[in-house]
C-alpha cells in the first residue's frame, strides 16, 4: 500500500488513474499547503495488501463498522465510511476519522490482487460514477 501525504508523494502512485484523483485531490485542498497532520492522508491500496496488513494502518477493519465490529456481509452492517464511490477502475473510501475532520481517503482499485472481500463490500456499497456532462 502506498500512503500519501503531500504532493511529492502523491506523485509516486504506480496507478496513472489514482494518482491523477490523489494529485487533484491535494490540490483541491491547498496543494502545496495541504497539511497532512490537519486534515488526514490518502490510503493506495496495492495487489497482495491483506485485510491484516490494511488493518494494521488505518487502526480499524476496512470491512467491518468500526464501533460493532460487524462486517460488511453480517446482518445488521453499517458502514463506518462516508461513502464509497466508483471513479473509472476504482473505489473512492472515505472515512471520517475524528470530529474535527480528520480523515482517511482510501482508494482501492478494482484489478486482480486486491482482496475480494474489500472489492465485494465496495461494489455493493459504491455509488455509481456521475455521467460525463454532454458536451455544449
């Protein structure tokens, strides 16, 4: 997995589409000013991450609500992330971390390698991507 905290870094992203979405998304919040330690950092999930490993990160279980524990396949599921959104080949996670809104966004793209659970609990969750606006 590739964690990103500033627009250097985010330039080293192996995957051409979740860079472009990490770059845009530091410029969106201050580009050069974006501070990592004041808003939260950008989670790449890469083929071969475990659910353990990814885990082991973000403090809590991606699949499972982060007060009850129950995973996303359990009756009675409710996601601990804001939203999940499919943009191109990938998923959009965020969460939300503290009340000052500190958060994690997760990108997890939807190729051979990454956990089937963590793929299964996103298109089930994910929003469809928004239409491409006609052109004038």
């Amino acid at each position: 997995m590739q964690i990103i905290r500033d627009l250097p870094s985010a330039a080293t992203v192996h995957n051409p589409e979740i860079r472009q979405l990490v770059q845009q998304r530091i410029n969106d919040l201050g580009g050069d000013s974006f501070d990592a330690n004041e808003l939260g950092y950008f989670l790449v999930i890469e083929p071969e991450d475990t659910l353990h490993s990814i885990a082991a990160q973000l403090g809590f279980s991606i699949v499972a609500n982060r007060s009850t524990n129950l995973r996303y396949d359990q009756e009675g599921f409710t996601p601990s992330f804001e939203f999940v959104e499919q943009i191109g080949n990938c998923y959009d996670l965020v969460f939300v971390i503290s009340d000052d809104g500190y958060g994690i966004e997760v990108f997890v793209p939807n190729t051979e390698g990454i956990d089937p659970d963590l793929l299964r609990m996103c298109q089930r969750y994910a929003t469809p991507p928004f239409p491409d606006p006609a052109p004038p």
